[in-house]
C-alpha cells in the first residue's frame, strides 16, 4: 500500500469516526420531543431517526459539494491529508467535549471549524472566505433566528386552529349539532394529545430525513475531499456510490447508539414540552433543514430545532423558556467554531512531525 492510499484510508476512517460521533450526539434533533412528549418509545424513536437519517444522506448530494470543495482549497498530497485528518479529529475532539457536558452544540460547525484552523495553520491552504461567509456563517445566524421566530407562529397557528374549534363547538348553528359534538370531543386535552402524538411520529420521521441530508453529507463531503487531494479521483464533486451508503450506514449506527445525556437536555431542560408543541418545533425544524439543504447551505441541525423549540415554547409565556440553559448552548454554539479549529491545530502539530 502506497503511503498516499494509506494517508486517504486514515482520513475516510477518521471521517467515518466523526459521522459516528455526529450520529450519538445529534440524535437528540430528530427525536428528543418525540421521546419527552411519550409520542415514540426511546427505541423506536432511536429506529425511526437512524432509519431516517439513512434515506436521507442520499439526498444531501448539494450540501456534501459545498464541504468538499466550497470550504477550503488544499493542493495535492499528503500534507493536505495530514491536513484534513487534523480537521476532522479537531471535530470529534470538540463532539466528545460538549456531549460530555451534555450541551447541543453542532457538530456542523465543529467540522467546518476543525478544517477552516487545521487549513490556517498549514502551509500551502487557502480558505474560500466568500463562500464560508454566503452558505456557513450567514446561515449559521439566520438558521437559528428563522426555527425561532417560525416555531412561535406556527404554535400560534395551531392554538388559534384549535381555539377556533372549541368556540364553533360551543356556538355554532344548531343544525350542525352532530358536528359541534364531535368536534367538542376532539379538541379535549385527552384526544388532542392522542392526534399530535401520532403527528409527532411523522414530524419526526421528517426532522431525521433532513439531519441525514444534511449531516451525513458533511462526511461524504470530507470523503470527496480526500480521495481529490489524495488523487484517486479528478473531481472534487463527484460523489462515488460506496460514499452514500458508507457514510449513511455509520451515521444511522451512530443515532441509534443515541445521545441521551444531550436528549434529556433538549426534551426536557430547555421548557416542558407537550404533543403538539414538540410536533411544531420537528415540522418547522425539518422544513429548514430540506430548504437549506436544497441550496447547498450546510446549516446546524442542532441549533435549528434547539431554535425552534425555544420559539414554540415562548407562545406559553417568556419565562416558560428555561433561558439559562438557553445561555449555556449559546455559548458552546459560539465557542464550537474556535474551539474545533484550535483542538485540530494541536492535532496538526503532531501529524506535521510524521507527515
């Protein structure tokens, strides 16, 4: 084995490692309302978003070109391997980090980080500031402000609906007196909770999908990179098949292994969550997540639904929203960038004494 294979081998392998790590720390995105609200059962939960996050890596083809070729511009070798394996450790290190603290951070950012410093620090690379600025940063500001501000109007919109109900249950014409009964039945607490948790289960389903279109296709785009850089391939874009499935298969592993010290902190810490907030804040989370992942915007899955669930649960009131524990995420969301980046410099260091 030539030492250019066995540096691309290194890269895919420790790419594979992230999309694992990625896998246990976000599974809280796809189904930490569904398990809080008791919509899903923990297992099934965990099934439905592994299963999910596997169809959906094959449709993350736009968000994985972005990675491999919009990030950073490295020249062929094996010092721009050394450099990209550097990156990607970066990033795990920081996953480890903030999964043991239990906070949401995204492991998006922690990527982009690791390889943007490990990029900075090497010699020979240079960094497309343009597009982090366009398809990174400015969606990295306005993912979270849109899963906000959308999460609070649609609840409104549900609790208007359902408002609505009640008042033509309670006063509407008297030859639909049959109608009123049956809608009066439904708009109970009782059965509401019975109809949002069986539309949580689809929600859910949903919110997977895009975690897979977007988060999978992070990895195959550090697959891409490195069989370019390295030379076994002459496109920087092209997506080779074995990278879809390979690439989906661990991160659909690494969801259902789960990541319940950061579910508890999303389903339960940050306000208390029932059937039909947990199903606005999933179908405005994933809504984002398709659209972004269509223009080729590899945006934070963890900050969107984090976003929106903070969005749903201020319809009850302003305090209702446990905003400590919102600070606190804040505050790794905005440390994930520098801190990857500074972790994958240490690790460039000590790859630069064998590479």
């Amino acid at each position: 084995m030539s030492v250019e294979l066995a540096a691309v081998v290194a890269v895919i392998l420790v790419a594979m490692i992230f999309d694992f790590t990625n896998g246990f720390h976000d599974a809280a995105n796809a189904i930490a309302t569904s398990v809080s609200t008791r919509a899903l059962t923990p297992g099934l939960a965990l099934l439905i978003a592994a299963i999910g996050n596997f169809v959906g890596a094959h449709f993350g083809a736009n968000v994985a070109k972005t990675v491999g070729d919009g990030l950073v511009v490295l020249p062929h070798g094996l010092a721009s391997l050394g450099v990209v394996f550097a990156g990607v450790v970066g990033a795990i290190g920081w996953n480890l980090l903030t999964w043991y603290f239990g906070l949401p951070s995204s492991s998006s950012h922690a990527l982009f980080g690791g390889v943007v410093g490990a990029t900075l620090f090497a010699t020979g690379g240079q960094v497309q500031w343009g597009n982090i600025v366009d398809k990174v940063l400015v969606p990295m500001v306005a993912s979270p402000l849109v899963g906000f501000v959308l999460g609070a109007l649609v609840m409104f919109l549900l609790l208007w609906t359902i408002k609505g109900l009640a008042t033509f249950a309670q006063s509407g014409p008297g030859s639909d007196s049959a109608l009123r009964r049956r809608i009066q039945a439904v708009v109970q607490p009782r059965p509401l909770n019975v109809i949002f948790r069986w539309m949580q289960t689809a929600s859910a389903a949903a919110m997977a999908v895009g975690h897979g279109m977007q988060d999978a296709a992070k990895t195959m785009g550090i697959v891409v990179l490195a069989l370019y850089i390295g030379g076994f391939q002459d496109s920087p874009t092209h997506i080779p098949e074995w990278v879809y499935y390979s690439s989906a298969s661990v991160l659909a592993l690494g969801t259902y292994a789960g990541g319940w010290r950061i579910i508890r902190t999303l389903g339960r810490r940050i306000i208390h969550l029932g059937p039909p907030e947990g199903f606005a804040a999933e179908s405005v989370a994933s809504s984002v997540l398709y659209f972004t992942a269509a223009y080729g915007a590899p945006i934070s899955t963890t900050q969107t639904i984090t976003s929106a669930i903070m969005g749903v649960g201020a319809t009850k009131r302003i305090s209702a929203v446990r905003w400590g524990v919102a600070g606190n995420i804040l505050i790794a969301w905005v440390l994930t960038f520098p801190g990857a980046g500074l972790i994958a410099c240490v690790v460039s260091l000590l790859v630069g004494i064998f590479v």
